[in-house]
C-alpha cells in the first residue's frame, strides 16, 4: 500500500471560491430546497429532451 496522498495532511479545504464572475461554495443543507425546487421544475423539460432516456424525477432510495 502506497502511503501517497490526495492532499497533504495539513491542506486546509477552502470555505469558497470568489472571482468576478462568480462565487463557489459548498452545498449544504440551506440550499436543498432551492435545489430541490428548481430540479423539480425543470423535470418535464428534461424529458422532452430529443435523446434523453434517463430516470429524471425518480426520488432516490437510498
């Protein structure tokens, strides 16, 4: 086993990402519904897309 690793052990994990046209943060649970509604609202669309054959809009089980 090799004791190589992805990051180094004292990487301090960045809380977000700014520049002038955007800013990245970690998803949390105060974006879930937000998340939740705009997936919800763009299932008939994703559908209706030529060549999509997938399981939009199936709540996971797991």
């Amino acid at each position: 086993m090799s004791d190589n690793t992805f990051v180094p052990a004292d990487f301090d994990v960045p809380t977000e990402l700014v520049a002038p046209e955007f800013r990245l943060v970690p998803l949390g649970g105060e974006h879930n519904v937000a998340d939740l509604a705009a997936w919800s609202g763009s299932i008939e669309h994703i559908r209706a897309t030529p060549g999509f054959q997938g399981a939009a809009g199936r709540r996971s089980t797991g």
